[in-house]
C-alpha cells in the first residue's frame, strides 16, 4: 500500500532502541526525512547507518528543564518543518506506598508533561500547514499495581482525546497506541526468559510478544493521508493481550 507519507517530515522521541527505533526504521522506509531523540547519540548515530538516511539527530534528555523547546527547536531547524510527531519517549515506574512525591512528579514529567509540552510547541506551524499527525505511544490500562507510567498514560490518553476535538478542523489528527508486550530492552531487563514464555502461552491470544515492527506498522499508517478519519482514537497492539471489549 502507498502511504503518500515519502518527503513528510518526522520527530521521533526515545528513537535510540526499542519501540522508537523501530518507528524510526520503518518511517525512514517510508521515505519521511527524520529527527530523532534520544539521550545516547551513539546510537542514533547506528540507527543512521542502519537506514542509511540522513537524520536530523539530537542528543538531549527529555527530562532535562527546557527539553521540549530545545527539541522543537532543533527540530525544526533541521527539518523546516515537523508534520508528524511520534511521543514515544518514557518508561515504566512501579511504586510501593509510600512513594515519595518526587517520585510521582518524575514519572508524570517523563511520560506525559513532556510529551503534551512538545506537542504544544509543534501545533502552531502543523496548523499553519493544515496538515499534521500526533502519534503517542502509551500504555495499557490494566495495571497489576501502583505505576507511575501507567497513571501518566491514562493522562496521555484523556489529553489526546480532548486535543484531538480541537485540531481536527486544521487537518491534524491526535492519536494513541498503547503496546503490548513488546520485545524491548527493557522488556528484556524486567522480565526473565521463563516469565516471557508462560505469559505468552497464557494471557497472550497470538502466543508471542511483539515485535517493534509490529507498532510501527500502525504509526505509519496512522501518520499517513490514509488515516485522515482516524482521530482521537486509542488502538491498542499487544497480540490480544487486554481483557475488556472496547
């Protein structure tokens, strides 16, 4: 299936390993020029070679005071331009009880302030364009306990939906894809061979994690002219591995 996304420009956040580097790839594909964030520059320096296109690469940490301006920024100076911004940047932060405030505050910056900060600085010219593609990467909504991430997300996903209301009349759809199991480094760290193997063959429908192809299949077709209708909208990719109907 064509696209029509070829000479889009892109913003990918977190794009070093993992899901982001996978939506990266499969962009870079697609022939979308690219930024790409992450805070080891050694690795999008791989990534480029491995897509052997030229990206626009920017080694800056998402929590930093002013990372989203300096992203945006050097975005934009880079690219002319960003129609589609990918938010995949965050990270998963089990709590006890007695979890401090900072540690709450931590886990809301990294995967939702950040994310609804840089969005905001990118809106002004994705409007001036009538045209543009927010897509989030989220997290599931059946935490098994206390998680900062999965608080954060749930934001993401009522903010998205709220902003989705307000851009649509300017060509800008505002989207979120909450992963399943997804193989990943992290995924890797936090749970062993065995926990991985008895999950996939009792709570996971197709029997196996994910890949990160399989998320950025979705983000490319959601960030194309083909998606126009498709806003506000919360489309889960984890193999079956949610229990509720909707």
């Amino acid at each position: 299936m064509e696209l029509g996304i070829r000479g889009r420009t892109a913003l990918v956040t977190g794009a070093s390993m993992g899901i982001g580097r996978g939506i990266a790839a499969a962009l870079a594909k697609e022939g979308v020029r690219l930024a790409v964030v992450a805070r080891r520059k050694k690795l999008l320096e791989e990534l480029q070679a491995e897509t052997g296109s030229k990206l626009v690469i920017i080694e800056q940490d998402f929590m930093a005071d002013g990372a989203p301006e300096a992203i945006a920024k050097a975005a934009l100076e880079g690219l002319g331009s960003v129609e589609i911004l990918v938010n995949n940047a965050g990270g998963s932060r089990r709590f006890t009880l007695d979890a401090s405030e900072a540690q709450w505050d931590e886990a809301l910056t990294l995967n939702f302030t950040r994310q609804r900060q840089l969005a905001h600085r990118l809106l002004p010219q994705m409007i001036a364009r009538k045209w543009g593609r927010i897509v989030n990467i989220t997290g599931k909504s059946e935490p098994e306990g206390l998680n900062g991430a999965f608080a954060a997300k749930a934001a993401m996903h009522s903010w998205a939906k709220g902003l989705s209301r307000e851009v649509g009349r300017h060509g800008i759809t505002v989207n979120c894809v909450p992963p399943g199991r997804i193989i990943s480094e992290q995924i890797l760290r936090n749970y062993s061979p065995e926990w991985r193997a008895r999950e996939s063959e009792e709570d996971i429908p197709v029997g196996e994690y994910g890949q990160p192809a399989d998320i950025a299949n979705l983000v490319c077709f959601l960030a194309s002219p083909l998606a126009r209708y498709i806003t506000g909208a919360v489309i889960p990719v984890d193999g079956g591995l949610r229990r509720y109907q909707f």
